[in-house]
C-alpha cells in the first residue's frame, strides 16, 4: 500500500504541477478542493481517537492504532498547505485589496479576512492539532513500553478539553479555508458540519482499514463480530448526525430566505449542480443508512467494509459539492487538475499514513482496558 501510494502520489503530483502551469489559478482550485478532502480525514479521526479515551469504550482498541496513525499525518498535511499560502489572492477575493476597497461587506470583514490573519491562524490550528496528537501518541507509545496504567487517564485527561479545542479549530479552518471563498454568505452551523463530514469520513476510512488489518493477527485473533456491530452501530450514527446538521443549515436558511444567505444554495440546489445534491441525498445518506439498520451489515465486516468505502467515496463529491460552486457557479466541471491534484495529495497521504501504521504495534500492548476486549463474548 505504502509503495503504490506513494508512486501514484508522486505522478499525480507532477502531472497537476505540470497540467497547472497552464492555469495557475485553476490548479490552485484542484489543489484547495484535493487538500480539503484529504486533512478531513485525519481531523476525524484525530477526533474519534478522542472520543475513545473520554469513553473508554472497548470498540476503540482493534482501530486505535489506526486512528492514531492517522493524526499523526497531520504534519504532512501542514507542509502541504504551504501552496495555499502562496496562492491567496488567485483563491480568495477577500485577499485582493483593490477588491475589498470596493466592496463593503469585505470591508467590514477585512478586521478577520486579510492575508496576515489568514498565515497567523494557519500556524496556531495547526500547532494546536500537532500538540494534541503529539501527546496522544506520546502516551500511548510511554504506555507500549511502561504498561504505566496512569497513562490511560492522563490521555482520558487531555481529551476532555481537546475534543472541544479540536471542534472549534476545526471551525475556524472551515470558515477560513472553504467558507471565505464566497465571503459574502456565511453560515453559523457550518464549522460544525465540517466537524461531522470529517469525524464520518475518517471513521469510514479506519474501519475500512481495520477490515484489511482483520485478515492478519494480532487483529485476527483478538476482534470479535460483536465488536463489529458496535462500531457499524457508531457509523450510522455518525450517518444521521451528517444528514441532520446539512438539512438543519438548508432548512434555516431557506426559511429565512435573506438575499445575503439564498444564493449559496440556489448555486447548488438548481441547474447544473441539482443531480450532485439529489445524489448527495440518495447514496450518501439513504442507502448507508439503510444498510447500516441491518445487524446483519454490521456483523460481517467485509459487508461493513463496502459500505465504508462507499461512504469514503461520496464524500468526495459533497466536499467537491460544497467547494466547486464558489467558481463553477452553473453545473459541475471536473477538469484534468481536480483528478491529478487529489491522486498526488491522496498518494501521499496514504503513503505516509502506512509508514505511521508500521511504527507501533497494530494493537495497544498495556492499556488496562485491552483485557475486557478478550473478554468481550462471541456472537454470530
């Protein structure tokens, strides 16, 4: 896995780079939209490695190791975001002056929107994130190797107020990153809609995961179906509460119905983009949902699997969904820069993502919660 990613990634790379010089700012775009994409997923789970150690729940050990894994991409992901940096006024319109100095509304916004702002808040989200994961994974290693049973409180400690510190990080970078790109709408629930694509997709993706794991021991010997059913039974979940947070920002803002709020969803509700949202609708809540009622999904982890993967999948179109309107304001246009530039950033990713997973043992060696895992009963 490590080795192919990491050749896709590298021809991706070059070939959005090499197709970009033709259109510098459209390859920005492609880069923007392929970047989003790819951070979510370690937020997630950086978020769901969290929400195991509040809880101290047993379905939290077989995709540990997976879920910390993943946070610690979140370097890479930093160093990625550099072009961005680089590419501000092709990007936002806000960081244009000779924009904003005939534009009210972006003049009443330039106090948060100005390119100064925009590089210092990109450093302290991504230290805060860095600093979390890194103490997460800093204990968990101490626990590997001391078997110190304080340790399991000490990060149950640190994810109290972390969790709360990621979420609201998180907003800001979505207002920041994706939101700022049409700076005359804004939504109040958009930050945490972001939370919950991310936290879904990254859930999806590690137990996606956890099915290739399971072929081999340790995770073969150690995971039963019933610990399957839990975590299938935390992904419907993370299903509906995407699907109530998208309808609760759709619902209130056409209700309201102001001129400064409607446009976003005219752009994407009518016209060219219709058949995106109705698909959104169908196959990335219906269907999983659906599917995810089923025990029976749920107990057979390569069933589960599929729909994981289909999940990870549609989530792609609704980042592109949400992203892509602000400059293709009539119908979706997939352009040769959007596959070149989400192949090399997801090569990447992915290649860096198996290095970390073979770092550490594929399951915690001393935590004192592990033992009720083997306990944990046997069902059909």
């Amino acid at each position: 896995m490590q080795r192919y990613a990491l050749v896709c990634g590298v021809i991706g790379a070059i070939a959005a780079v090499a197709v970009g010089f033709r259109d510098t700012q459209q390859f920005l775009r492609s880069y923007l939209f392929a970047f989003i994409y790819w951070l979510v997923i370690p937020l997630g789970c950086m978020g769901v490695l969290m929400l195991h150690h509040l809880t101290g729940g047993r379905w939290g050990l077989p995709i540990r190791r997976i879920l910390e894994a993943a946070s610690r991409t979140i370097g890479l992901m930093a160093i990625l975001f550099i072009p961005v940096l680089f590419g501000l006024t092709k990007l936002y319109m806000w960081a244009d002056p000779s924009v904003v100095a005939g534009d009210a509304v972006l003049m009443d916004k330039r106090w948060w929107l100005n390119p100064t702002g925009f590089v210092v808040r990109y450093f302290i989200y991504f230290a805060l994130w860095l600093l979390i994961a890194g103490l997460l994974n800093k204990w968990s290693r101490e626990q590997d190797a001391t078997g110190n049973p304080e340790l399991a409180d000490r990060m149950s400690a640190l994810s109290a107020p972390g969790v709360v510190v990621w979420a609201f990080v998180v907003t800001g970078a979505a207002v920041d990153w994706v939101m700022s790109l049409e700076p005359h709408w804004y939504s109040t629930i958009y930050g945490l809609l972001f939370v919950v694509i991310g936290a879904l997709a990254g859930f999806a993706f590690t137990l996606y995961m956890l099915s290739v794991l399971s072929e081999y021991p340790p995770v073969k010997d150690s995971v039963e179906r019933k610990h399957y059913n839990d975590l299938g039974n935390i992904l419907l979940a993370f299903v509906m509460l995407w699907a109530y947070l998208s309808f609760s920002q759709l619902l209130i803002i056409w209700a309201g119905n102001l001129k400064e709020e409607i446009p976003w969803y005219q752009q994407r509700a009518f016209g060219g983009w219709q058949p995106v949202g109705v698909a959104l609708v169908v196959f990335h809540f219906f269907v999983p949902w659906l599917l995810l009622l089923q025990r029976g999904v749920k107990r057979k982890l390569r069933t589960l699997s599929i729909v994981c993967l289909w999940i990870v999948t549609l989530t792609i179109v609704d980042v592109y969904w949400i992203i892509a309107p602000s400059w293709d304001k009539t119908a979706p246009h997939v352009r040769l820069t959007d596959i070149f530039a989400f192949l090399g950033i997801g090569g990447l990713w992915l290649a860096f993502f198996a290095w970390q997973l073979k770092r550490l043992p594929l399951l915690p060696l001393h935590d004192p919660r592990f033992e009720g895992v083997l306990l944990h009963e046997h069902g059909d």
